[in-house]
C-alpha cells in the first residue's frame, strides 16, 4: 500500500471559476441568455460570427462583474481593453473568443474561509469577463460528436485564485464560499448541474518546507463540489508516487473520470494552446468611473460574512445559528425583515430555522414562496416571548394557522380562543385536580423528588388545552405543592 503524501509533500493548489452570469442576453449579441432551450435555437449573427456583423458589449455583464469585484475587495481597472483568444474548437463558431488578457476588470482582493476555528483568506489574482463557447455532446450519437450552440456567446467572469489552497477541504469550502457571494449577489445562479458554475484545479505538491512551488497540473471542468475534492485527492496521491518513484511530473492538462474516481491526461505542455492574444479590434476600451463604482457599491445587498458577523457580535447568536441562517440570501434576507419587527433576535432565528425551514424543506420550495411574511413571523415572536400564547399551542395551532389565514399572530389567537389563561383560579383548580389523581406522586415530591414537577405541570397544561401561563403555572404548582394544602 502506497504511503499517504501528507507525509512528505504540502500541497498546493489554485482555482479558476468560470460564472455565467445572470442577464437576459448574451455578452455582445441580443440573444437570449436561457437555458433549456432546443438545441441550435438562440444562435445569430454575431454569435456565429458572420461576415459584417459587430458586437456590442451588454453593459450588465460590466456591472455584475464590478459588483463581485467590489465584494471580494478587489481593485476595479479604471480603463481597459477587450481581447481575442483564439483556437479552434467545433463548439467555438467565431473560432475565437471574447476575453480579457492584460487588462482583467478586477485584480486582488480575497475569498474568505473557514479554518478550524478560525478564518483563511485565498487570494484572488484576478476577475475578468468573457463569453463562453458552445457544447459539444459525445453521449448521444455513437458515432459523431453534436454541437448545441446555445451556450455560445453567454457571459461569464473567470475568478482566478492565488496558489493559497491547501487541502482538499479549502478547496471544497472555498467553492461554497465563491456560490453563496454570487448568489447573493445575483451574479450567477450557482447550479453546476446546468453547467452555470464550473472549476478548473491546478494542483501541485511540493516537500514540506520547500518555498518552491512544485510543477503544476491542470484538472479540467469539474462539474460538483466533490468531484473537485476527490480530483484534489488523487491528483496528489498521483504526483507523489511518480515522484517518489523517480519520476517526473509533467506540465499537462487532465480530466477527471468521476466514475472511476482518477485523473487521465489529455494533452501535454508540447500540445498546450498558443492562444495569440491580441487587443479586440471590434470593441473599444472600457472605462469604468468611480461614480459608477459607488452607485454599483450602494446598490449591492448585504453579504455573508457582514451579516454572519454582525448576527454574532451585534445579536448575540452563535456561530453555528449566524452560518445557518446566512447559507442563502433570501433566508438571510428574510431574517433580517423579520428583525424589524421584533428584537428577540434567537428567538426569530428559532423560528426561521425551525417551523419556518422545516415547512419549506418538505415542500420543495424556497423561502420566497413561504406564505407567511416576516412581519408575521415577527408578531408570532412577539406573542411567544410576551407569554400570551405557549410555545407549545404557537407550534402545534397559531403556527399552521396562519399559513392558510391572514392576521396577525394575536388577531388568530384571540379569534381561535388560543391566548394564555393567566386566571390563578384556572390553573390551582386544574393542578389540585392532578395532586388528587396522584397523591402518591404529591407525597414523593414533599420527600424532595423534584423531578416530578414536570407531571403536575403536563397535567396542568392538559386540563386546560394547553392555554394555561407556564410561568404563573410553574409559581403556583411548587407552592401548593410545598405547602400541602390539598
């Protein structure tokens, strides 16, 4: 059995995520940017790169890619220019793509993650935007490739890492990290089933100790945030044993068989593209003002980090409970409308976290489809912590309740006779009720088993349908029953 690298070698790896992003075209044409469509359907002019026909950047694209820019703290280029990478590819139609070389939109800034009990920061080298390629279909005709270029021409951004990685793990967390900023950002919906966010790890190791990096391989187009994971694995399992057996790594580019859980090769160094970046003749540079930055800047909603930040040290929730309820921005979103009108913080958080995730999970759906508004979950907060309704009835009635009726928690409460009962006659008659049907349990509980409180407030809460104060109830229960007066 081959020993484990962790041994002897540190890795290193760097992430490129290519994000397509959210706009009704594509990046320098009128077609639609959709997904789902027959195959061949949003194709023109420009997409196919026909003689005469010009593109026209879409200047959503320039502001989605400022706004991620800016929340990853990075430096946005005051003016640059628009280039061409050429190859050939069947799903390429121009033979060519838009891009950004020497000038990208965004340089710098940094991707927060979690690291055991603390934080990382992964550097970014850079952001820039380009318009992706096609598809090419191996698995549907056995004997020709298919080309669906409906994906052509879609914007995306690439955000390129530092070589800051160094597990599997950061990995992983680092491209939950990358999804939950471009979806509440609504840069990008995130699904890699659709191919919307894909990964490319370069992946090295080197002895521990050295400060030189290793030579680097290139795994391509991983599609699940595990798969990048177990490419991670293997690739440096790979590279250690071919060194270790006097071997040498070489610069290439591979692919990961998710099946088989290994990395096979698909060209080398020798065989890497010659991209001849040049400057886009068609487009003129871009120049991007600070007034536009700002007015990006004002515009951008709450991110992750500030909110799990501001729920831990302004609200006083845990770790767990702030990273919970920010996961996704419109339950985020939804927590801090709910905020607004109640200042029992935990307990709104229970309530978003529990009846209100739980409804929704089972469901299928999402939390913007939740029939209660969070100025109603707001009053429900207000009523349980008040003590005019029991948690117990808001769960199991006032809950499913306003889910079907409007009103506030109080106005269906008092409609439906759900208020607490605050009558001390009420709740003594009830408990004196109980101590009669258990005396033996009354004479256990003077001999100090206090533990069966517990039964004499069940009783209570079950002779008067649950409505009955727990607080006055509890007070009332340990002094009858201390006294003895039965």
């Amino acid at each position: 059995m081959s020993t484990p690298w962790q041994e002897k070698y540190e890795l290193v790896v760097g992430l490129e995520v290519h994000a397509q992003l959210l706009t009704e075209s594509k990046a320098y044409s009128s077609e639609a940017n959709a997904y789902g469509d027959r195959p061949n359907t949003l194709v023109g002019p420009v997409t196919l790169g026909l003689p005469g026909t010009l593109p026209v950047p879409n200047t959503k694209v320039i502001d989605l890619a400022i706004r991620l820019g800016l929340a990853c703290g990075c430096d946005i280029a005051p003016r640059m220019y628009y280039a061409r990478k050429n190859y050939f590819y069947p799903d390429l139609p121009k033979g060519y793509q838009i891009t950004q070389d020497k000038t990208p939109i965004c340089t710098g800034g940094k991707i927060t993650i979690p690291d055991g009990a603390g934080e990382k920061d992964i550097r970014i080298t850079r952001i820039h935007m380009e318009e992706d390629a096609g598809k090419s279909i191996h698995d549907v005709d056995p004997f020709n490739t298919l080309v669906d270029l409906n994906r052509a021409g879609v914007p995306l951004v690439e955000i390129v890492s530092e070589p800051d990685i160094r597990s599997a793990q950061e990995a992983y967390d680092y491209l939950v990290e990358v999804r939950r900023l471009v979806r509440y950002l609504d840069v990008c919906d995130g699904n890699m089933e659709e191919g919307s966010l894909r990964c490319d790890a370069n992946i090295s190791i080197r002895p521990k100790g050295s400060p030189e990096f290793g030579t680097r391989t290139e795994v391509k187009n991983l599609n699940s945030f595990r798969n990048v994971a177990r490419a991670i694995e293997y690739e440096a399992q790979r590279q250690s044993e071919v060194i270790d057996g006097g071997g040498v790594i070489h610069m290439e580019t591979r692919t990961f068989d998710a099946a088989k859980g290994i990395t096979i090769g698909l060209r080398s160094k020798e065989m890497a593209h010659d991209y001849r970046y040049f400057p886009e003749p068609d487009i003129q540079p871009l120049t991007v003002s600070e007034a536009k930055k700002e007015a990006i800047r004002r515009a951008m909603p709450p991110l992750p980090r500030e909110l799990r930040e501001k729920y831990v040290s302004t609200l006083g929730l845990s770790a767990y409970d702030a990273a919970n309820l920010t996961d996704d921005r419109d339950t985020a979103l939804y927590y801090e409308e709910t905020l607004k009108g109640t200042r029992n913080a935990k307990a709104a958080a229970n309530q978003v976290m529990g009846p209100v995730r739980g409804w929704v999970n089972e469901r299928g759906l999402t939390i913007r489809e939740f029939p209660i508004s969070p100025v109603r979950l707001a009053s429900l907060v207000e009523l349980i912590e008040s003590g005019k309704v029991s948690h117990t009835l808001a769960a199991q009635k006032l809950f499913p309740l306003m889910l079907v009726q409007d009103g506030t928690a109080e106005e269906l409460a008092t409609a439906h006779g759900l208020l607490t009962d605050t009558r001390e006659d009420a709740i003594e008659a009830a408990l004196r009720q109980a101590m009669k049907k258990y005396p033996d349990k009354v004479d256990a509980f003077r001999a100090g088993n206090k533990g069966l409180l517990g039964l004499f407030m069940g009783e209570v809460m079950k002779a008067t349908q649950g409505k009955a104060d727990p607080r006055k109830a509890n007070e009332l229960a340990q002094k009858i029953l201390q006294e003895g007066n039965t």
